[in-house]
C-alpha cells in the first residue's frame, strides 16, 4: 500500500481482455465508467459543443456534459422505450453533435434498443458512438465485436452492476486511437490498488459472479410475473437487473409508503415521460417477495 498503483492497470487489462478475447491497447479503466463517460467529454468536445442521447436514459450523460459546458440534446423514445435511427441522426446532424450516447440496456427503461436502429447509429455516424453496456451481464448483448470494423465506436462496461459499485470500476473498449487520446486526459493513478487487485481476481474467478447474475436473472423473471398479476401496475419487460413499472396511483405515495417500510426503489415521476413509474432493483427472492407483500398492501387500502 506504501507504493503507488500501476498507472496503466496492466494485469486488470490483461484479465478483461483474456475475457473479452480483445487486446489491451483497446482498453482504458475508469474510475467507475462514469469517469470513462467524463474521458470522453473531455476529449471529443469542447464548450458549447452538443451531444445527443434518446431519452429518458441515463442521467450522468446530461449532468456530466452541462458541468463541462457542453449542451445535451436528445430526441424522445417512443412507446416502446425504443428509437428512430433517422430521427436521431437527422437531429444528431442537424446540432452538429459530437458524441451520441446509447445506453443499452438503457437505464432506466430497462431494454435494450432495437439492434437494427442501434446498428444504423453506428454504421452511419460521423462522430463518436458510445454504447454504454453497463449492464451487459444481465442482457448478455453486445456490440463489442463492431470496434474493430467502426474506430468512432466506444463500448462501455462497469463491475457495478454486478457487485462492485464501491469498487469504482469501469472500463472502455474502442480503437487505440480513442484510448490513446483518453490516456492524455486520464490522471495516472486513477484507478487504485485495491480496486485493481480486486476486480482482476474477481475476473479471474467469474464463476460466483455468474452464480449471482443467474440468480438475479431468474428473479427478474418472478417478479416481472408477479407485478403483471397486479391490476393497476403495468411494468416493462427487462434487459437489465431492475424493472420500471408504471401505476394508476400516485408514484409519490407508492414511494412513501414503500420508504416507510424500509424499501427504497427509485421514483422516476418528475420525467416527463416517466410519469407515475417507478423503479425496483431485483434483489433476493426475500426482498422481492417483501417489496411485492409491501405493493399489494398499499394498493388494496
Ligand atoms: C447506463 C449506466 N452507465 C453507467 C453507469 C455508471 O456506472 P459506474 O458505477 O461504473 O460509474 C450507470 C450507473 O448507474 C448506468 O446506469
């Protein structure tokens, strides 16, 4: 501990990407791939520029770009929580954005977007596409076999979801080119010893993870059939390891009630196009069980 870290994360790198079956020089670590989504800012914009995003999505990229003074702009998701290619690279084209970001699965829709318009987005745009697969373990879909053929193309990937959040460890795979310009802008010790030693171990032992991810993955399965038994609750089909549902009652309510009795999901109300949803992390068949009892009750009052 008295030593500083290994500013280029290299036995980390070389155990993503034995996994990945990639090469580490198309690999930076990130501090959280937060710090990835701010690299990336940093690098491919400057003030004043745009970025693009379909939303709602994941509220770092719009948070993370107006603190650099860079604008986002997004278009709307349909229905489906899905998008237009068309629409969005029109818009893209038209704000001369720099950057469009898709999280996919998006959070906090739970889907993933439509592999045909995702597959346009990068096949078509001029600048930098980055495909933020946070939660790639519980989709298992991936767009990481496009970097070698797209080199504006950035896949993301965080040990968050699956465990790790106090860690603080995400990583991004693009072309050299990307991670080299990355590196210029990234502070060299980053990431520390310990987040280090203990992802690349993690990594290296997958199996328990794979045990928890399998569990959540059937649990997300249970819960999403017992939300659909509830009349007044409609919850979307899920790609990640949570589930936004909407309900004919006030969210607000729902969400007090629920903090009251020690169960906290995240209220999305005060989104335009979120109204009235909510959402639940999958947790242990336990909690799952508690927070569908809980629901139910406040409900039937
Ligand atoms: C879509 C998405 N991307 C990135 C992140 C950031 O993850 P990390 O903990 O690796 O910074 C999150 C966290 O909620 C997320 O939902």
């Amino acid at each position: 501990m008295n030593r500083y870290p290994d500013p280029d994360s290299k036995k980390l790198k070389d155990s993503i990407a034995n996994r990945l079956d990639t090469e580490t020089e198309r690999l930076v670590i990130g501090n959280g791939s937060d710090e990835i989504i701010l690299f990336l800012l940093q690098v491919f914009c400057k003030e004043g520029d745009t970025i693009i995003f379909p939303d709602p999505t994941f509220a770092m990229y719009s948070i993370i770009s107006k603190g650099l003074g860079i604008k986002p702009a997004s278009i709307s998701l349909d229905n489906h929580w899905d998008f237009s290619a068309d629409l969005l690279l029109s818009s893209a084209n038209e704000n001369n954005s720099k950057i469009i970001f898709l999280s996919y699965p998006n959070n906090p829709t739970g889907n993933c977007f439509s592999d045909i318009e995702t597959q346009k987005v990068i096949d078509k745009f001029q600048g930098i596409v980055v495909i933020d697969e946070a939660y790639h373990d519980f989709s298992q879909k991936t767009f990481i076999n496009q970097i070698k053929k797209h080199n504006n193309l950035v896949i993301l990937r965080s040990l968050s979801k699956i465990g790790l959040a106090g860690l603080r460890v995400g990583f991004g795979v693009a072309d050299p080119l990307i991670i080299n310009e990355i590196n210029k802008v990234r502070l060299p010790y980053n990431s520390n010893i310990i987040s280090q030693t203990f992802a690349e171990h993690l990594l290296k032992n997958f199996k328990l993870v794979q045990k928890q991810i399998d569990s959540i993955l059937c649990e997300r399965h249970q819960l999403l059939e017992e939300l659909q038994k509830i009349e007044s609750i409609t919850p979307f089909p899920s790609d990640s390891n949570f589930i936004l549902f909407k309900t004919e009652r006030s969210a607000e309510n729902i969400f007090t009630y629920l903090i009251k009795n020690e169960i906290l999901v995240r209220n999305l109300n005060s989104h335009p196009k979120l109204n009235n949803c909510l959402r639940v992390t999958v947790g242990t068949k336990n909690e799952n069980d508690l927070f569908i009892s809980k629901l139910k009750d406040f409900i039937s009052q």
